[in-house]
C-alpha cells in the first residue's frame, strides 16, 4: 500500500500557468484524508514552495533545491541541507561570467542575480521573489552558503551549457536539466531520489510504500527511486521510459488521476503500463 507520494511542481501539480486546479487539490486532500503523506519535490527554494503547500494542506517536510533541502512548512530550520562548496561554486560563477551566461545563485534561502535579463514578474514565477541585484559574487560566496547555481538559456542552448558544465565540474558536483530553459549544478549526491530516499527513512516508510510523480529529467532519481514511478503525460520520452505508467498530461490533471488511481485499486494497479 502506498504510504508517501511525491509530487513534482512545475509541470506535474500545475502547468505553465501556476496554477493548481480543483482536481489536483481535491485529489490530494482525499490521499491525505485516507491517511497518505503527501510532499512535494521540486527545484525551487523553500521559500517559493511553501505556498503552494499550504495551497494543497501539505505539512510533510518538502524536498527542496532537487533534494539539498528538506523541510517541513511550520519547522522553523530544515531537517537535511547540504551545500555546493564555495570554491566550485566560485569556479562556475567566474567561468560562466566569461561566457556571458544568463546565471542566478541561490545561497541561504534567497536569489542574486547579476542583472535581470527577463521580466521581474519571469523571476517571481519560476525562481521565486526574494531576489536580489548585486555587483559581483565575490560577497555572496563570502557571506553566503550556496545551495545550487541556475542557468536560464533558450531551450536549443541548454544542451550544450549542460555539457559544458559537467566538463567544468566534473565529480565535484552535479548538473542536471530542470525545465526546458534551466540547468543547474547542484551538490554532490544531490538529486530528488536521495531526497526522497532521506525523507522515507525519516518517515519509517519502505521504498515500496512510495510513489513519485514528475515530468522532467530532473525526476529520473525519483521515479526510479521510488516503488511506484508515474511520469505525466507531457514528460519525454526517456521520462517515461522510466517510469511504471504514464498518466495523462498537467492539462488533464494527470497527478489527480494518478493519485486517485493508487487510492482507488492500491498494488493492483502496479501490472499496468500507462493510464487511461
């Protein structure tokens, strides 16, 4: 019996409109009702994840930053962080500036940027609204510790910066690609399945007992963490190569459908490969 469910943002809970619908709320109200944690696991900072938690009734703890933070909405410090060095955030930062790259540092629970290169209204959707101008890095680092590094580029650039910075990080740190126009590096052993991974054991629940649900490579780890992987509809392919089903796209509340599917018929559902 499912006992947790993960649920990816961005794409999975809402669509490009950030907005969650009455299905995907109703859906995770009656997972709770029935006794199911429900947490949601994402790229975004706490700060900006806390809303819609308490949007959806969430009180688990929320894995934050792809899994480098983990907190509860009422906890007043996180129960699991773990930080990007500062000399290989230094070393991306400095890199990155030669080539002119579009960067935004996360570090302590706020945003710096250099410059804005979108609309203010681009960085309180997608990143979050407690973000900052500053002049140089050199004080962030100094002041600060680094929770991940995010580049937004057009879709058909990301995968060449992708490349490039696992070149310049190697081992010391992980990259990974969150949404079509963002790649980030992120700690060492930090990814959403190590934090689901951290948030079960805490909860005594079994890996088995787990679902996951997401849409975007930065949800491989937990969908094939997890006991039950879902992957949604509008995710790609190699997402869904790796899931257990695939549930309708965000536009035809596939999470709901999902949720209420486990709810519905439990392990019988495990023998299917995608969703009406």
């Amino acid at each position: 019996m499912i006992r947790l469910i993960a649920c990816d943002l961005d794409g999975t809970l809402m669509g490009e409109g950030q907005r969650i619908t009455p299905a995907v709320r109703a859906a995770v109200a009656e997972a709770q009702a029935a006794g199911v944690q429900v947490t949601v696991a994402t790229g975004r900072m706490f700060a900006a994840t806390v809303p819609f938690a308490r949007e959806l009734g969430i009180t688990a703890p929320l894995i934050c930053y792809q899994g480098g933070w983990i907190q509860a909405p009422d906890d007043p410090q996180p129960r699991f962080r773990r930080t990007l060095p500062r000399p290989i955030a230094g070393r991306v930062l400095e890199a990155s500036a030669r080539l002119g790259w579009h960067t935004v540092l996360y570090a302590d629970g706020r945003i710096f940027l250099r410059e804005l290169q979108e609309s203010p209204a681009f960085y309180d959707a997608l990143l979050g609204e407690d973000w900052a101008i500053v002049e140089g890095w050199e004080t962030v680092l100094r002041r600060h510790q680094v929770d991940k590094v995010l580049f937004v580029a057009e879709a058909e650039a990301i995968p060449a910066m992708e490349a490039q910075l696992r070149r310049w990080v190697g081992e010391a740190a992980t990259v990974v690609r969150s949404h079509a126009r963002f790649v980030e590096v992120v700690p060492a052993g930090v990814d959403k399945g190590r934090g689901l991974a951290w948030l079960a054991a805490s909860l005594n629940i079994p890996r088995e007992a787990v679902m996951a649900i997401g849409d975007r490579e930065n949800d491989l780890p937990m969908l094939r963490w997890a006991g039950l992987g879902v992957a949604m509809g509008n995710a790609p392919a190699q997402v869904k190569a790796a899931a257990d089903w695939i549930a309708p796209p965000v536009e035809a509340d596939g999470a709901a459908v999902a949720i209420r599917r486990v709810l519905q018929e439990g392990e019988d559902v495990r023998a299917d490969t995608s969703l009406p």
